[in-house]
C-alpha cells in the first residue's frame, strides 16, 4: 500500500521534526524528513488523524533527506515519546 501524508517526527528529548509518508504496510512505514535518527531509537508519528509509535530500523540520506524505515509497535507496546 502507497501513501503520502504529513506527520511531526517526535523522539525523547528533541525538537519535532516534519516528515513525509513515501510507503506503508502492515508492520512499518518509510518517511522522508531533514533530521538523521540513530537505529534503534523509539519514536511517535502524530499526524492530524493517526498516532503511531515504533522504532528506527533503517536511515539513509538520499536526495538531500533522510529516508527512515520505522517498524510500527502494537498499541500495546506503546510507551510515551515526548518531544
């Protein structure tokens, strides 16, 4: 499944960051923002319609952004990600 939407990139002790949905599927999703994010750091997508925590599996820099691949976490394994 493709998607494009806009969210605010948040992780502990950070500033939110913009960022873009380029895919999605059922375990993840891949987005593009301006900020490099280390593997393995949790984080939180909040859009206007949809939350979502997951962790950084993946981050690369491509035309001049950072692509990052977040694996999604149940809604159970959710924790609080300030930003």
């Amino acid at each position: 499944m493709r998607s494009r939407g806009r969210f605010e990139l948040r992780m502990d002790g950070a500033e939110p960051v913009a960022a873009t949905v380029c895919d999605v599927s059922l375990s993840g999703i891949c987005i593009e923002t301006e900020r490099k994010v280390e593997i393995g750091t949790p984080v939180r997508l909040d859009g206007d319609d949809i939350v979502a925590d997951g962790v950084v599996r993946y981050c690369a820099f491509q035309n001049g952004l950072y692509r990052l691949g977040i694996a999604l976490l149940p809604p159970d394994e959710a924790g609080p990600v300030h930003g």
